[in-house]
C-alpha cells in the first residue's frame, strides 16, 4: 500500500524521492514535482485548482 503523501514524514519523502528517481531515468525531459495542498479529488475544485498549471 502507498504512503499517505497528505503527511510529512520521512516514509512520505523517501516514497516521493524513489518514484522521481524512476521516473527521472526514463525521461527524457526534466521531471519537476509539484506539491499541492489538496488530494486527487479536491484538486480540481476551489481554492486547490488555482495551484495547478
């Protein structure tokens, strides 16, 4: 099961850092993360979508 990424902590950070590394190797283009205060459903509606570009 995936860690809760709402929480900061050190299993959260070391979940995120391993899937940019992956992710980052098969790319070709940079990878940049962006963090945004919500989740997968509350970041489409206000105030949270203003955060997405």
């Amino acid at each position: 099961m995936f860690p809760d990424l709402s929480k900061n902590d050190i299993k959260c950070k070391t979940f995120i850092l391993v899937i940019y590394a992956i992710v980052s190797k098969f790319s070709a283009e940079s990878v940049d993360i962006h963090f945004v205060p919500s989740d997968h459903i509350t970041m489409i509606a206000k105030p949270h979508v203003h955060d997405l570009h």
